[in-house]
C-alpha cells in the first residue's frame, strides 16, 4: 500500500510541477519588455491513417501521432519508449521483439504461443505483425509512427481488429542532397553504460527524378540484471543444493541492435513515383529482461547461460501513380526473419516436477512410484518419464524461421473539392510461413535406459523392449519428431497461411457539413498446419495435417458532421475480425483405447463489435485542441490459448467479453515558448461471463466481471515543453517533461497463467507505476543539437509484466534510471 502510494504522490507532484511551469512561464510572457507577442501557430500533423494526407484533426477517427521531431525529442528509440505515449496500447513482452500488442484492451492473454494477434504492425506499406514476437523496429529516421485506434476493417488489407500501428519511414527527397548524424551514450543505475551511433544520407542520382536514402545505425546496451549466487532449492524444497556458481555475471542482459535500410525513388514525373528498398535489422540478446524479486532488486538465479538473436528484413516495392480518375497504389513486400534463443529452464523443469509430485500424492505415493508400481498403476507411468532427479537443470530452445510475401492493389478516388463522392477500393494477398523446431534439454538423463523410459513406452503402447538409439536415429531422419521424450521434449511445427481480402469504403457529402461512409473487408483464409509428435503413430486419430479456411466480412459505417474548420463530431459503427486457426493435434487422443483428452481441432474466428463518438476541435486560434472519444465495444467468442487437461495448450473460442472506455487528446499552447500536452485513456475491459472450457473436467477458464489481462484501467500521459531563445544569435534552449501512469492490471486469465507447466493458477496483479523524463536541450539554426536527459527519473522498479510460465514470479521491468547525453547535426 506504502508503494501505491508513493506512486500517486509521485503522479500528482508531476503535476504540479507541469502546472508551477505553466503559471510560471505565463507570468514571464505577461512580464515581457512589451513588444508585441507574435501570432501563436502549432504546427499542423499530416497523416495518412486514411490512405490520405489530411491533417490529423480531419480524421473521424480516434488516434495518435508522432513526427520526426517528436520523436528525437521525446527519445523515443524503442517499442519500450513509446508505448508509454499510446495510451490505448496493452501490451506484454518478454524481451525486444518478443511483445503482443494490442488496443483498447482486446487481449486475452499479453504472451502465447503462436496465436493470432487483434493489431495489426505496419512497417510502410508492409504488415509484419507476429503476436508474441512483434518485431521491435528502432526508430530510426522515421517520418511518423500512427496508432489508429479501433477496428478498421475498410482501409487496410491485413485486416486490423483492435487497432493498427503504423511506422512511416523517411523517404528519399529527389531534389536536394541532405543528411544527419547522430551519436549519444549514457550510464544506467545498477548497470553497465550505453551508446549508440546512427545516420542517415540522401543522395539526388538525377535531379527531381531519381534518390537514394541510406540509413544505418549501431547501439549497444548495457545489461543492469545481475545473475546471483544460488541453488535449485532456490525454487523448490523438493530440490536439492546445485548451485549455479560457473554462471554467477553482473549486467546479463546486454542488448546489440544493428541495421540499416537502402531506399531508391523514381519519379518519371509529376504523377508517378516508384519506391524500391530493403530494411534490414538484427538485435542480440545476452539474456532475457527478468529478475526475480524474491532473490532481491533486479537479481535472478539461472543455471544456464542464455541469448536470443533475431534477425529480420523487408524487401519492398511501392507504385504510386495518378490515373486522372483515382489515385493507385501497388505495394510488394518480402519479409524474411529468424529467432533463435536459449533459455534457462530449471524453474520450468521443477514446476513440472512439483505438479507430478502433487498429482501423485493425491494418489497416495510420496515419490515417483517403482518400475512394478507404474506397471500395476499404469496411469501413473506416464508420470515417471517426468522424474528429472532433485536438481533439475537444462535449457528449452527454439530455432524458428518467418517467411512472407504481401501485396496490395488500391484504387483512391480523387479528393479534388468538387465532387461529393469519394471511394476506396482495394486488393491484398498474404502468404506466410512459419516453420520452428522447439526443443527442451534436461542434464544428466540418459533417454535410452532406465525402468522410467521403458515404463513410459509401456503406457504409449510399447509393449517390446525400449527403443533403441538407432530407432531414434531413423525417426528423426523421416521426419517424425518426438515430443515428450524424457529429457529431450523435441516439436516441429510448420504454419502455412494464405489470405486473400478485398476492402474498401465510399462516403458522400450529404451537405457542406454532413458526410457518411460505409464500407468493409471481405476475406477468405487458408490455415494450414503440420505437427509432429509423440501422438504419431500411436494414435488411432492421426490428425496432423490440418487445413482451415476461414471466410468473413467485417462493416463498418461513420457519420461526420463538421459545421466549421475547427470542429468536427462522428459516430462510428464497426467491427473487427480475427481470422481461424486449427491447434495442429488430436481432437480426441486415444492411446490403447483410452481417452486421454479432448482438444479442439479447430477455433473459429472472433469478432469485435464496436459503437464510438468522438468529437475533434481547435479553440483560441489554435492554442487548444481537445478530441475526445467514447466507445462500447463487444468482443464475440474472443480467442484464448488455455491449459486443457492433458491435451495441454489449446487455443479455444472462449466467450464474450465487454469492452467501455473514453480516450482523449489534449494540448495547449499558451505562448509560441510553452506547449502543454496530454493523454488519457480509461477503460472497462471484463469477461462478460464465467468461461467454460471444452473439456472432460470443464475448468473455468475466467469468471464473469473478471478484467481482461494487461489493461491498465487508467493510462495517461502528459508532458510540457518550453522552448526560449538564447542570447547568442540562432541558438534556442527547449526543456521538456514527461510523465506517463499505468494503472493496475493483472497477468493473465485463470487458465493462460498455467500454460507451459506454470503451476499458478490464480492471476497476480501488477502494481500501478509512473515513469519520469526531462530533457533540456540546444539546437541551432544550423541544424544541430546537443540535448542531456534523465530517462526513468525516479527509478521506478515498474512491473511490466510478470511472466507466469517458469512458476517462480519473474517479472520484467523498464530500465533503470539512465542519464543520456546526445549530439545531432543535419546537413
């Protein structure tokens, strides 16, 4: 309680501070000598969110943006940094690049396992969302990043229904020869130091007709994690004293990003214009981002060193044209990616064992039972193969392979001013791959010999002697993988998905003042999965070679009424869909002809009702702009990936979950020095009813009025920024202040908590945070600046998220107090 506390003091004295700065610089400006104070302008945002240049308050739709400067400014570099600023965004994440995304509170669960994600991550022109493992993209010389709130199926191809994020990148400039450089470094609390480099040349190859931009950068970030002295009794009592001395390291978690992208623009002429590129980008983890509070502030006790390296690129084509009629865009995309990582698994490997030990105490055995015991309790034999010893230590690792190609055909009338109708319509094609190898270690096992493995063959219908190394040897060469082999749990997946989608919308001015539209996504998908395992072979329904087609159209329907240039007011109806999958498994698994569990072959798609208000308006000249909104939102037989009884992780259509809220954007500029800005999102996001499962015990998955996991019921943003010139000639001072609350949220539902041998069963809640920045700074009219920030200023240990799966609370966190130093000089 003293912590939430001390939170609220902290969010309520920024604040004030914000306020005290406000007042402050009023009572200079209202001081000055009396020369007249200039016309107070804001600089006016363009976005493209509707597939046109509009300014962002002519968008009848709820969102927020980001240019170029704000970005620099704010230091926003990673996914960690600006999802403070989107307000609407919940997420979860286990490391850079392993994050799921999602707006409005549509999230089910913050981590899975290959499922399907709500949002959808646009790159340019390309999609390159993966849930779970959402590339995190650096923001390096971006023009802008978008985050459009709520289902917007009439508008792009992928299809969005939660929300979309969009990162803009710079493009090349045919006429003029321009660049920057940029270098910072800095020093992290409790943790080793930081730097980075980055830059960007625009080189004109034909004047007006043909340029190449290239943009590289180089970071590396210091580790603040340290690996401590500890045994495996650390997590269990049923463990013995291993200790893991050989790997005892400060700072563990070092974080290298690297990469660059090579844009060539064509431009013919006036009315055409050919983007072609490639964007390439690697980041190499030495450890994953979690400590453990129980063994003290940012400590963890592993037995195994740890890395994840993820390496990804997009190759693009873009064609922009004017046909007299409408406007045509046709954007090609390859993306190309690989994730390898390997993870300590001691707390996952004893959670397994402390469940097999409990589930044999209910059944009156105080150990694993004796080879003659599991034959005369054959139920329990499959529970030996789980008999690690009393120091279980090993490693789970993965080697997965993204394939995907994308394109998109769109048709966009021309907004000239004279017509009343205007239209959208378009094309898109998606065919990806995904192909991983997962593979679990335990030490000090031999899985050929042993009473356990042959009384493990036994209970799968092996009823000769245990197979030997070459009958392994063979089944791995044709293909047949094992999962569950006692201390070499091996799985082989391949996904294969195919979209085809048609969109669009068309709107008409009713009158000068009034406009409606109304359009939708009609799609048809094919999910294919193939997945080998321990059931292969064995069972009597061999279901492997699963294909899924799933077909449906998403509406939506807004009405505009704009009375001046200055406000605006909408209703929206609209609904977002996710597509269908298959869970690549037995849907009734029967081994000598006995049930062992009953999992879904298939889940069906999920839909996302949503009503929505908003109002967009600029007061006092342009000094305030305040947009509001307000929404009610039903999500129809939301997707979740659940524990089912020894079928284990399934995903399934669970039930109905309600979805209210208000968000809103404010800002206000006093005097050409002083901007005043905020952000606030409220949300009631609950399970409209108790979640049954499809299974022989029928667990409750959630029960009604339960919250959906990793939605903050308040997130708010707020930030101040003076900007005075200095008393040399072209140089100007700026100072800003951010602070950004999270509220309270909790870690999962009652049954994602306990996927992967997790034994909590209960979701925990994650404590409300605050997170401080000030940045002052120098820049020039000669295009350079010097600027020194205090990132995370009060060292706020913020509860990101806290990762169910290893059973031991681990939770993961933002960085620590960092103080940054950075130079910049555009030419």
């Amino acid at each position: 309680m003293a912590k939430d506390n001390r939170s609220g003091l902290r969010l309520s004295a920024s604040l004030l501070a914000m306020s005290a700065l406000l007042a402050a610089t009023n009572r200079a400006a209202a001081q000055d000598t009396g020369s007249e104070e200039p016309a107070v302008t804001r600089d006016e945002l363009i976005v493209t969110a509707r597939k046109r240049a509009q300014s962002i308050q002519d968008v009848p739709l709820s969102l927020q943006a980001f240019d170029n400067d704000s970005i620099r400014e704010k230091g926003l570099r990673d996914f960690q940094d600006y999802s403070k600023e989107l307000t609407s965004v919940a997420f979860g994440t286990s490391s850079p690049g392993a994050t799921t995304i999602a707006f409005r509170g549509a999230l089910a669960q913050p981590t899975g396992f290959d499922t399907i994600s709500s949002s959808v991550l646009y790159l340019d022109e390309i999609p390159i969302t993966r849930d779970g493992q959402n590339p995190d993209v650096r923001l390096i010389d971006i023009e802008r990043l978008e985050a459009l709130n709520g289902p917007q199926p009439t508008i792009y191809g992928a299809g969005s229904q939660s929300g979309t994020l969009k990162i803009v990148t710079a493009k090349p400039n045919t006429s003029e020869f321009s660049g920057w450089a940029e270098v910072g470094a800095s020093t992290t609390r409790d943790g080793e130091p930081s730097y980075d480099v980055s830059g960007a040349i625009n080189i004109p190859l034909v004047k007006d007709e043909l340029a190449i931009r290239l943009v590289g950068f180089y970071e590396r970030e210091g580790g603040y994690i340290d690996n401590v002295l500890g045994t495996t009794s650390a997590y269990s009592d049923n463990n013995g004293t291993r200790d893991n001395a050989d790997f005892v390291d400060d700072d563990i978690n070092d974080y290298t990003g690297y990469g660059g992208r090579a844009m060539l623009r064509w431009q013919p002429n006036d009315d055409w214009t050919v983007d072609a590129g490639v964007i390439y980008q690697v980041s190499e983890l030495d450890a994953l981002f979690d400590f453990n509070p129980a063994f003290g502030d940012l400590d963890t006790i592993k037995f195994k060193d740890e890395n994840r390296d993820d390496e990804w690129y997009n190759v693009s084509l873009t064609i922009q044209g004017d046909l007299g009629f409408a406007d045509l865009t046709v954007a090609s995309g390859f993306h190309r990616r690989s994730i390898d990582y390997d993870v300590d698994s001691t707390a996952y490997m004893t959670a397994y064992r402390d469940n097999i030990l409990d589930y044999l105490s209910y059944n009156g055995f105080m150990d694993f039972p004796s080879f003659p015991d599991c034959y005369a309790y054959t139920y329990l034999c499959f529970t030996n193969a789980y008999n690690f010893g009393p120091d279980p230590t090993g490693t789970i690792s993965l080697d997965q392979r993204v394939r995907s190609f994308v394109q998109e055909v769109r048709l966009t009338s021309k907004d000239d001013g004279e017509s009343r109708f205007n239209w959208l319509l378009g094309a898109f094609y998606e065919r990806t791959n995904n192909d991983w190898d997962y593979l679990s270690n335990v030490d000090d096992l031999d899985i050929f010999g042993g009473p356990d493995v042959a009384a493990y063959y036994y209970y799968f219908g092996y009823y000769d002697a245990v197979p030997t190394e070459a009958w392994f040897d063979q089944g791995f060469q044709e293909g047949i993988l094992y999962n569950g082999l006692p201390g070499n749990d091996f799985n082989g997946y391949l996904g294969d998905l195919e979209s085809i989608a048609v969109f669009g919308e068309v709107s008409y001015d009713v009158t000068d003042t009034i406009t409606i539209s109304g359009g939708g996504r009609w799609y048809t998908t094919d999910y294919r999965v193939a997945e080998n395992s321990i059931y292969v072979g064995v069972s009597t329904d061999d279901n492997f070679d699963e294909e899924l087609n799933t077909k449906d159209f998403a509406p939506r329907a807004n009405i505009t009424w704009e009375p001046t240039d200055d406000f605006l007011t909408y209703f929206t109806y609209s609904e977002g869909t996710r597509i269908g999958g298959t869970n690549g498994g037995v849907s009734q698994s029967r081994i000598n002809g006995l049930a062992i569990g009953i999992e879904p072959e298939s889940y069906s798609s999920d839909r996302l009702v949503n009503y929505e208000v908003g109002v967009k308006s600029t007061w006092l000249d342009g000094r305030i702009v305040a947009n509001v909104s307000a929404f009610m939102m039903n999500w129809r037989d939301f997707q979740l990936q659940a524990d089912l009884p020894i079928s284990g992780p399934a995903v399934v259509n669970a039930g109905n979950a309600s979805i209210d809220g208000v968000e809103g954007q404010f800002a206000f500029k006093p005097t050409n020095a002083l901007e005043f800005s905020t952000a606030v999102t409220y949300l009631d996001a609950r399970v409209d009813e108790d979640l049954v499962l499809p299974t022989d015990s029928m667990p409750v998955a959630a029960f009604a009025g339960d919250p959906l996991p990793a939605v903050p019921e308040w997130k708010l943003t707020a930030g101040v920024n003076y900007e005075t010139e200095l008393p040399w000639s072209g140089l100007t001072g700026y100072a800003r202040f951010d602070v950004a609350h999270t509220g309270e949220s909790v870690n999962g539902t009652t049954t994602s908590v306990s996927l992967f041998g997790a034994g909590v069963t209960v979701p925990q809640t994650q404590p409300a945070y605050q997170i401080g920045d000030l940045s002052v700074g120098i820049k020039s009219d000669a295009d350079w600046q010097v600027w020194f920030s205090v990132n995370n200023i009060w060292d706020e240990r913020a509860i990101t998220y806290i990762w169910p799966r290893f059973s031991d609370n681990r939770v993961f966190t933002v960085r620590p107090r960092e103080f940054r130093i950075g130079v910049y000089k555009g030419f």
